[in-house]
C-alpha cells in the first residue's frame, strides 16, 4: 500500500468541482466552484483480539489491519442552471470528479481524483443566474492526490 502525502482539506476550502467524460483520455468539464463543508479520508480495519501465550491471564489485546481506505467530501457550492442540471444528472451514479484546490502545492493547492457517488444534492437557493445547492460524494476508489505546481 503507497501513501500519499495529502494536504489538510479544511471545512471552508473553496475548490472547483469537476466531472470526467469517462473517455480513455478523460476530459474533466467544471460543474461548480464549492466550499467543503467537511472532507473526511478514512482507513477501515479488520480487528481481533490476541491473548498473550507467556501471561494467560492478561487481557487480550487488539490487533487492527488496515484494510480499506474510504474519503466522503460534503460541500456547498454554486453553478449556473446548465450546469446544476448536470449534476443532477449524476445523481446516484459512479464518476470520475475532481476537486481542485487553488494556490501553489506549498500552500496546499493541488488536484484530487477519483471515483465518486453523488449521493445528496440539495437545492438551496436560486436566483436568475445561479443556483446554491448542497451536495455530498463518496469515494468508489482509489483517490489520488497531485500537488499544484
């Protein structure tokens, strides 16, 4: 398993939501510039628990391996009505997105990507150009992170 030195994703970061055509070569189109309401990577584990042979009488102590990795990212964001309607579209379905963050790699800026189920997408508010809505996606996959140059 490679780690990848990810950046702290703080609720608040404003990033661009884009979405992968799904061609070999994909194509990623903006849907929507956001702020994370919250962006959470975790590892799962499969535990038991070991008795100590020299010392019966012990308690058994845990044991966890890491057997899975999990990122769920819930934000609120802001797009036209072309491109709301798109994303409605995705609802429920596994596609690639990409969450770009501004700013140089130093400053935490970079690219994530990976597969995603948008899994709630809530309208807020609405005037005549642009649409507020809240949405949350969960990773189908690996996630990969690249740094801002």
């Amino acid at each position: 398993m490679t780690t990848t030195a990810y950046p702290t994703l703080q609720p608040g970061t404003s990033f661009q939501l884009k979405a992968g055509d799904g061609a070999a070569t994909e194509v990623f189109t903006l849907l929507a510039s956001a702020t994370t309401k919250s962006f959470k990577q975790q590892i799962a584990t499969d535990s038991s628990y070991e008795i100590d042979a020299n010392a019966p009488t012990t308690l058994p102590v845990r044991m966890s391996v890491p057997v899975g990795f999990a990122a769920d990212v819930s934000g609120s964001g802001k797009a036209d009505f072309s491109r709301f309607h798109t994303l409605q579209g995705f609802l429920g379905m596994t596609k690639n997105y990409q969450i770009v963050l501004t700013g140089t790699g130093a400053a935490g800026g970079g690219t994530y990507q990976g597969a995603f189920i948008l899994k709630e997408l809530n309208l807020s508010t609405s005037d005549e150009k642009l649409i507020t809505f809240d949405f949350a996606l969960e990773s189908a996959g690996a996630l990969t992170f690249t740094a801002a140059s």
